[in-house]
C-alpha cells in the first residue's frame, strides 16, 4: 500500500463511460460463458454498498452545474465532510466544508458569470477502507463582467467516503 490505500478490483462506470474497443479474447470469453449459462443470472452494476455512493455521486455531479450558475456556495459545499481537502489547480488546498464555500462565495465575487460547464465521469472504483474513487473532466464556460467569455477544463479525481453519519461524503477532491 505505496499510498495509504489500496487500489481495488474496478467498478464499471456505467455512466459517461468512454466505450472501449473489446478485445479479440473477450469476445471468446462471453460466447463461452453464455454457451455454458454462467452468463444466464443478472447480477448488479455495483455492490450494494457502493450502489448507494454512486446514486449520491451521480445526484452531486448533476447538480454541480445549477449549484454553480445559482452561486450556491453552501449547496456547491454540502457534499464536502467537515474536515475536507480541496487541491485546487494552482496547488493551493482549501481545508474544511466551511473554507470550501468561502472558496466559492470569494470567486462568485468576483462578478463572472457560468454560462455552460459539466462534469464528465470516466471512472469510478471501490477501494479498500471504505472509499469510492471517482475521475473524469470538468469543463466551465463562464462570461467575466466586461463580457470576455474563458472556458476552463481539467481532469478531476474525487474520494468519497461514509461519514459517521451513514453520508456519502467527499474527502478529497482534485482539480487539476
């Protein structure tokens, strides 16, 4: 465990997933397995546990853009646990949900306006202790008060854990 944790067995991304040329062997592998029926049983995308996280997951990462374009700072920090890390671009890190939405109100602040953006996942896994790794790209389009339009864009990895209190929360979230 080279750093603090270890990466577990993949979690298929059911959503935003980049789709992937399947290999010669694969395609070997499933005839085989439906020919033999051990394909026949459905079983689920994710385990039960991790299930729960995505449905969080997916509610936060939809939400990102309304949350954003309202300049919520305490909707944009809800997910975030109490004692959060935030990295932002710049290396700067931001500790603390209540230091998060400071964060947001001081750039609301600032006067520009968000006119598109989104958040593209391209995985997700499970990882041992109890966390959910989630990655993909960010994208904002936004408009600054003399009108100049700027789009930025960056990969992003999130880890998101169960609090004590039985939430989905995020305990690290990396923008690059």
């Amino acid at each position: 465990m080279k750093y603090g944790f270890a990466m577990p067995r993949s979690v298929p991304c059911a959503r935003n997933a980049r789709p992937r040329r399947a290999q010669p062997w694969f395609a070997g592998v499933v005839t085989g397995m439906i020919a033999s029926g051990a394909a026949g049983a459905a079983t689920p995308l994710y385990p039960p546990d991790v299930s729960a996280a995505v449905a969080v997951i997916d509610k936060v990462d939809e939400d990102w853009l309304a949350a954003m374009q309202a300049k919520d700072a305490e909707r944009l920090a809800a997910p975030y646990a109490v004692d959060a890390v935030f990295l932002l671009p710049s290396g700067q890190s931001v500790t603390g949900r209540a230091a998060i939405a400071d964060l947001y109100r001081r750039r609301f602040a600032e006067g520009s306006r968000l006119i598109s953006g989104g958040i593209r996942r391209d995985g997700l896994v499970e990882a041992t202790g109890g966390l959910v790794i989630e990655w993909g790209q960010g994208e904002a389009t936004s408009v600054d008060r003399a009108g100049r339009q700027s789009t930025s864009r960056g990969p992003y990895v999130t880890i998101w854990k169960r609090s004590a209190e039985q939430r989905w929360v995020i305990i690290r979230n990396l923008v690059f």
